[in-house]
C-alpha cells in the first residue's frame, strides 16, 4: 500500500540523507523504487517493497558515482533484521549481519534518548547533531524528498 511503502522508504532515504547530504532531486520510479540525484551528480537509488511471499520487507540502497556501493537487507515477520554483505564496485566488503535487536526499535529509542538529553539541557545542539539527530536542513531535505514521491505518482 502507499503508508506502507512510506512508511518503509523514510528508513532508507535518512540514511541516504546521512551519506549524501547534497541531493538535489528524487522521483519514483515505480511503486517500489526511488531515484535521487546529489549535486556532484552521485545517484542513489532506493528499492522498499513488501514481499508478500514471504511476510516481510527488503530493502536495497545503490549509490552510483566514480564508485558503487549497495546495501541491501530485510526481514521475515517473526525473525530478525538480516542485512547482506555490504558491496564495493561489486566485491562484499562486510559479511552478513543478523542484529540482536531491531534496528528501527534502536533508531527510534536512540532518538528519543537523544532529543531528551538535548531538552534536559544534558547535551548540547553540537553533541546532539554529532550523536545523529537531523539538524533542520537534513530533516527539511527528507521532508522534501517524501514530498516528492508523493507528488509523483
């Protein structure tokens, strides 16, 4: 469905945001698929989609410049999170990965945490932004992204 597909694509195109802050342009290039462009002219592409067969979802992010690097992982409903060997001009670089916990689960809690420790006044704006929160920009770029995609299709 659309929520669905939106709500799994955030994950993903954050991450990208993290990676390549400079994206100038996204599009939708089908119902599972998302095309991104950095200002250096690096390209990212997003695949999210549900897999009915086997009650999950899979993810695979491909950024293309002078280089190529792919992640690429997933999960079964009742399993863990599986993540394949990360990919470097098309050798593995990483081995596989199976995390204890769930890492949307630990993104989210470690944001929370983090946000917390900002308003407590236990953490500066700096040492917020160095522990992975989204200063404005990186969340308006997402923002906009999402936007995007929606507007596309």
């Amino acid at each position: 469905t659309e929520e669905m597909f939106f709500e799994t694509v955030s994950h993903p195109v954050a991450l990208v945001v993290h990676a390549v802050p400079d994206i100038v342009s996204a599009v939708r290039t089908s119902e599972t698929s998302v095309l991104a462009e950095s200002s250096g002219g690096t390209e990212i592409r997003i695949v999210c989609r549900k897999e009915d067969s086997i009650k999950g979802i899979r993810h695979r992010v491909t950024v293309k410049g002078s280089d190529e690097l792919v992640l690429s992982g997933g999960f079964t409903l009742g399993s863990n999170w599986h993540y394949l060997p990360v990919m470097f001009n098309g050798k593995p670089v990483s081995g596989e990965y199976w995390p204890e916990e769930d890492p949307w689960y630990t993104a989210n809690r470690n944001s929370i945490d983090c946000i917390l420790r900002y308003f407590s006044h236990e953490q500066s704006m700096d040492d917020t932004l160095k522990a992975g929160a989204f200063c404005l920009k990186k969340a308006m770029i997402v923002e906009n992204i999402l936007n995007c995609l929606k507007n596309s299709r």
